[in-house]
C-alpha cells in the first residue's frame, strides 16, 4: 500500500520581527506549522489572556486618573513625558507625545506628520496587561514613519510596561474636553467625512468634567440625572468598611437629592458613584466632595469591628457593585 504523501505546511506569514498574526481558532497557524492556531500560537495567546494584571497601572503617577481615563471619561488627553532610555531608542525626534482617550478608529497609536505620538488609552487588550498593551502601542508609534497610525498587534510576553518606558517623576494632570478635536491638529479646517465623522463623536460624548478640589473625581451629566464617579485608591475592603459606617451615620450626602448609590470595580480600584439632580453642577460637587473626603479620612482611621447595621450596610453596599474588567 502506497504511503500517504506528508502534509504540507503552509507557508509562514509571520513577520519579520517574529511576531505571529492572530488568526481565527480553528485556522491554520500563521506560523506555518500546519497546526491549527488554537493548538500553536493560539495557545500561547490564550495563556497570556487568562494571566490578567489586576492593577495594570499600579506604580505609574496618577493610577486613579488613568483608570478613570481608561473607563469612564470620554474626552480627555495627558502629557506623557519619555524617560531617558525610552527617548533614546524613538526614531528621531519627538516632539511630544500625549495620551488620549480614544483615537479615530480606535487606533492604539497615531504618528502624526510633525512626529508627535497620539497614544489611545481605550483600546483592547490582548495579553491581559494593559500596562503592556499601551506600552507596545508606544514603542511601536516612536518608530512609525510620521503620519501613520499603529495598527493592532499583540503585544509580546515579555514586552515592556508602561511603568518602564515613562518618567515616573512628572505629573499625570489630565485635560478633559468637551470634544475630539484634539484628533486634528487644526480641526476647523476639517472637510468632508473628517468632519461628519468628528461631528458624530462630539454627538455621543457624555458631559464630563474634574472636580479640582479632590483627587480623580469626575462630574458628568445626563439627561435625566447627573453623577458623580470617584476613583480611589483605598483597598477595596477598607474602604467598604469606612462607606458603611459613613452611611450608617448619614454622612454619604454630597447635598440635598445626592445618594451614594453604589460603585464600580476597575482594574484593582474602587470607583464610588453618587447620584446628583439633573441641575447640580460640577462646581457645585467641589465643597460638599471636600467635605466628604475629610470624612472618609475619619472613617478609615476606625479600627473598631463593624456593628450589626454597618455590616448590613456594607452588605448593601457590594450587592451593587459593579466590575467593569
């Protein structure tokens, strides 16, 4: 009986640099081993999935506004400022790079055409790292010819992190805006579908503005109800047990018709959210949000065990949490 002839690879359409393209599970691995992804490479990426960083921010200035940035602020940019190495190794000069929420088409990157670096912090991740993810966006866009976009790639393994690539001692001050025209570097001159497609983001950006009296609190209105969102840094458990004997004691208000009436959970942080009447500003937070945070002070210091009726509070509390990652 004749011998079955060997199956063929199919050619490898990896690149260059080694990086293997995702493909669909059941199809056959880039690679060109002539194995199904999923069975190849496809595990390795699968692998990195399920290893997720629960605080991808951790350590960088700024962790609460970043994940603010990241989930609930639609319109904002931060300076970014290289540290040594990293400005070293871009491929010529650049002049600035800015992080910005979301980028046209979900791009992770833009090069524009004076060489400055667009790096969007709303985009997928792909090994479980956002850190790593933003990073790889990064070193990618310093190396882009100026006035192309980095297209999506998974990041390699054992890539670099944000917290390796940024100096760590400049300030993270975001700039939240009404809009995108920071996508444009002279946005009133945008023609065309350039300006029906910016018009349409203006269109579906939700009010939202930072409190300046207290850290990583974000203002944004609606049309029935307005909202505060509060992203803090405080280990969850502890401070659960501090917004429980606050509520307890009464003291959660930000005013007349405010309630705190739950939180978000977003990449290791806890994010409280209080509802406001539709005609409360967000200069109008800034005193009663002061005045509470002296009181969360207070209530994280206690050490004494919860009572019977802060324990139901606190009960109340996580059965409304919601994990946004």
């Amino acid at each position: 009986m004749a011998k079955k002839a060997a199956k063929k690879s199919a050619p490898s359409t990896a690149s260059a640099t080694g990086t293997v393209p995702v493909v669909g599970a059941r199809e056959a691995c880039p690679c060109g081993s002539g194995r199904r992804y999923k069975a190849c490479h496809g595990r390795e990426a699968a692998h990195a999935v399920q290893e997720l960083v629960h605080r991808p921010f951790e350590g960088l200035p700024g962790e609460a506004d970043w994940v603010a940035l990241r989930e609930l602020v639609p319109a904002a940019t931060v300076p970014l400022v290289l540290n040594a190495a990293t400005a070293a190794g871009a491929e010529g000069d650049v002049p600035s790079v800015t992080l910005a929420t979301v980028l046209p088409l979900a791009w992770p990157a833009l090069r524009r055409p004076d060489g400055s670096v667009l790096l969007g912090l709303q985009t997928q991740s792909s090994s479980g790292d956002l850190s790593r993810d933003l990073a790889d966006a990064l070193v990618a866009a310093l190396t882009t010819e100026p006035g192309n976009p980095v297209p999506t790639r998974r990041a390699p393994a054992e890539g670099p992190r944000l917290q390796d690539l940024l100096d760590l001692s400049a300030p993270f001050a975001p700039a939240v805006h009404t809009g995108f025209e920071f996508w444009l570097e002279d946005a009133d001159s945008a023609t065309g579908e350039v300006a029906a497609s910016l018009e349409r983001a203006n269109a579906s950006a939700i009010p939202t503005e930072k409190l300046a009296g207290v850290d990583s609190a974000y203002w944004c209105g609606t049309p029935d109800k307005n909202h505060l969102r509060w992203v803090m840094t405080v280990p969850e458990e502890q401070l659960l047990d501090a917004l429980a004997r606050l509520s307890v004691a009464g003291e959660t208000s930000l005013g007349e018709g405010t309630k705190l009436v739950g939180s978000f959970r977003a990449h290791g942080l806890t994010v409280p959210v209080w509802d406001l009447p539709v005609a409360m500003t967000a200069a109008e937070c800034e005193k009663p949000a002061a005045a509470f945070a002296e009181k969360l002070t207070g209530a994280l210091a206690a050490d004494a065990p919860l009572s019977a009726e802060e324990r139901r509070a606190r009960a109340n509390l996580v059965s409304r949490q919601v994990t946004l990652n």
